[in-house]
C-alpha cells in the first residue's frame, strides 16, 4: 500500500498536536503548583497559636490610622482567621503596622504587620516568631469587622 502525500501530513499534524497538549499539560501543573506553593499563606509549618485567655480588644494602627474593636465575636473572627497563618522567617521589610490584642488577663501581644516574601501574603510578627497569611484573606476579615475602610474618592 502506498501512502500520499496528504496522509504524511495528516500524521505530522496529529503528532505536532499531541506534542502540544503535553506540552501546554506540562504547563498547567507547574503553574498550579507554583500558585499553591508560593502564594497566599503557606501550606506547611506550624500554626499560629495565640494565648488561651478571651480576646476583649483588637487594636489595628495602619498607615496612620488607628481603629479598635471590643464586640467579642468581632474579636474571635479575627483571632480565627490568625490562626490560619503559619509560621515563617522573618523578613526585613518596612511595617505597614500593628495589630495588639488586649487579653481579659490584662496582657497584650503586639504583632508587626509587614508584607510577606511570597506573592500576595502578610506577615505578622513579634518577638517570639514571625507568621505568614494571604493578605487578601486577613485585610478581608480586617475589614468585614470594621478595623480597615476602603476610602471612596
């Protein structure tokens, strides 16, 4: 049997296509990976852990505002979402600003918030360690509580 011209083509077309779907597959995993491992808040390390006494206040200075909660769910729904954070190595990075928690004890913890050295992450930190966490989840549950605005111009 004798092939034409045309079934050759056919046939390098189909292998040129293959090659491209794997290629484009290829693709695809490696940037989802580099998405899951190098944005937001990491994957691994130790959970942040804060003190087991209630939270009765969050302090927030940022970029020269400074704002308080007291409501206590308000208080909890930013210690939940501190508690997703895991911790990192500390970067060098100028401070945006604090957030102090006020404990029913009378004690306080005062973190340092910074930009994280991932794509789209927050660290905070003090003496004892330093944490990472997507910023856009911790500026969204900042917000949904009251201690960060969006200004409308």
């Amino acid at each position: 049997m004798i092939w034409g011209g045309g079934d050759y083509i056919l046939l390098l077309d189909i292998i040129l296509m293959r090659r491209a779907l794997i290629i484009l597959s290829v693709l695809v995993v490696v940037v989802g990976a580099w998405a899951y491992l190098f944005t937001g808040t990491p994957p691994w390390g130790p959970p942040f852990k804060p003190k087991d006494a209630a939270v009765t206040s969050v302090e927030l200075y940022w970029l020269g505002t400074t704002r308080t909660i007291g409501a206590s769910d308000q208080c909890a729904k930013v210690v939940q979402t501190m508690r997703k954070a895991r911790q990192s190595l500390a970067t060098t990075s100028p401070s945006f600003g604090t957030l102090t928690l006020y404990y029913a004890d009378g004690t306080t913890n005062r973190f340092w918030l910074e930009p994280s050295g991932r794509f789209s992450g927050l660290e905070f930190g003090d003496d004892s360690g330093s944490y990472a966490i997507s910023m856009l989840e911790m500026l969204g549950t900042l917000e949904s509580v009251g201690l960060l605005t969006k200004e409308r111009k």
